[in-house]
C-alpha cells in the first residue's frame, strides 16, 4: 500500500470511529455526568495505552517531553470534558457539525503561530464556515428549545484544542512514533485523571445499577476505540500528509454522527442539513487551496 492510499485508508477510519463517538458519549451520559464521565474515559485509556505502549516510551527524547505534554492536554484532556458538556446539552450530530471547525482553526493557528501561507480561497472558506456554523445553532436552538445552545461554544473551543496539537505534531514530533506521542500523552494525563475522578464523586454515587453498567461499557468503547486507537491512527495520519488534510477527517465524521443520531431519535432540518454542508465546503476550500 503506497503512502496515498494509507492516507485516505486512515482517514476513512478515523471518520468511522469518531463519528460513532458523540452517540456514544450522548449514551455514556446516561449512567454519568460529564466530569466522571471525561476522567473514566482518560484513565481507562490511559491504563489500556500503558499496557500496550509502555515500551515505545523509551524513543521520546528528553526535549520532546514539553510537547508531549501541549498535546496531551490541549489535544485530548480538555476537549474530552468540553465535548462531554456540549452533548449533554445539545444533540451528538450537531456537537460532530461543530467539531467541523477543527480544520479552520488549524489554518488559523498555522498562520498566525507557526508561520504558515495565506490563500484567498482559504479565507472564503473560513467565512462560509462561520455562516454555517452560525445557521447550524440558530436553528438547532429555535427547533430545541430544550437544549442549551450555549454549550455548542464549548464544542468550538474544543477545536481549538485540536488545532494546536495537530499542528504541534506536525511541527515538533513528525520523527516520533505515532504510539509513543499517544502512550506518553496518556501517561502525563493518568495522574490529573485520577484526581478528577475521585473529587468528582464517583465513587460514592456509583451504584452498578443496570443504566451506569452499560454506560460503563460505552466508555470502555470510547477508550478503547474512540480515544486510544484513533489517536494513534490520527497521530500517524498528521505525521504522513499535512495538518489541514488530517483534520480534514471532519468531512466525514458528520455524516456517521448524523446516521447514528438520526437512529436515535434525533431530527435535523433541511437547513440544518445546508448548514452542515456549507461547514464541509468551507473546509473543502480551505484544505483544496495550497
């Protein structure tokens, strides 16, 4: 398999796995809050990734430990509890929309960070992304007047997240194996883990009844998948083609997101549906401009 082909092998994977995500995280909520929830998902990946990992640790160099650090918490620790507010509050095919902006952000961190070009197309499409955003909310908010769009921000400010440590990996760790940067992000984020789950409470309030148990195996599939597998892929994909291609796994990610809402019972509108087009042909714009 040449490297073309891996590229677009990994990113259609990636697309299938996070899109199951937010389904998954939306049932996870059912047994759990968003704080216990985010530090069983980090210290359950954290252990599998350590058991699996542990020796890959040993090729990061002394000088690339501070990245390892950036990435861990800007590119997974906070984005897993915002991510886990916003679907509390939203539908999981909107929050998969809004992470869409993942790969506006990291043409807009590259620029203004890390130095990169600019191009006309580029800055069209970042517009057309924040007109669909801006329509995706409005009209998530009129047709449910029971969720809190508000929380969709927190979505947003995930992706900023992303942005950095995609373009952090790029820049600083492209010559670190991909399961080395994710064992040595899971091993700097164990210890804070631990301490958000005990002060979250949960270890009073679990009870083991029926509804925590199966949201205990959505977590566990989250970790597993979600979190540990796909970084590793994602990683790779980052090292191997550019940051705003591997971003570009936002393309897809919607369409598994709304197929799994849709089965559950959530209902987008036409304009909803526009809204989320206009996002991917803003980022398609911003990926296709080199």
């Amino acid at each position: 398999m040449n490297l073309q082909q891996r590229k677009w092998l990994f990113l259609i994977l990636l697309s299938l796995v996070w899109g199951s995500s937010y389904i998954l995280i939306k049932k996870a909520l059912l047994g759990f809050q968003p704080i216990p929830l985010g530090a069983l998902r980090i210290t359950t990946s954290s252990i599998l990734l350590l058991i699996v990992g542990f020796s890959s640790l040993k090729k990061i160099k002394k000088h690339q430990w501070k990245y390892i650090f950036y990435t861990a918490f800007l590119g997974t620790f906070f984005p897993v509890f915002l991510f886990s507010f916003a679907v509390q509050e939203i539908d999981s095919s909107i929050a998969s929309m809004l992470n869409s902006f993942t790969p506006f952000n990291t043409f807009i961190i590259g620029i203004m960070v890390f130095g990169f070009g600019f191009k006309k197309k580029q800055f069209i499409g970042i517009l057309l992304g924040l007109i669909g955003t801006s329509i995706l909310i409005l009209k998530g908010a009129e047709m449910n007047p029971n969720q809190n769009y508000w929380f969709s921000l927190l979505a947003i400010l995930a992706t900023f997240g992303y942005a950095m440590n995609v373009n952090i990996v790029k820049k600083y760790l492209s010559d670190l194996d991909a399961l080395a940067i994710i064992t040595g992000n899971f091993l700097m984020m164990l210890p804070p883990a631990i301490v958000v789950l005990y002060f979250s409470g949960f270890f009073s309030s679990f009870t083991g009844d029926q509804i925590q148990i199966q949201s205990m195996l959505y977590i566990i599939i989250l970790a597993l998948f979600g979190t540990g597998v796909a970084k590793v892929l994602y990683t790779k994909l980052v090292q191997i083609s550019t940051p705003v291609f591997a971003s570009s796994v936002t393309y897809l990610m919607p369409l598994v997101a709304i197929l799994w809402g849709s089965l559950d019972g959530e209902k987008l509108s036409i304009l909803q549906l526009f809204a989320g087009l206009l996002i991917m042909f803003g980022v398609y714009l911003v990926n296709r401009a080199k």
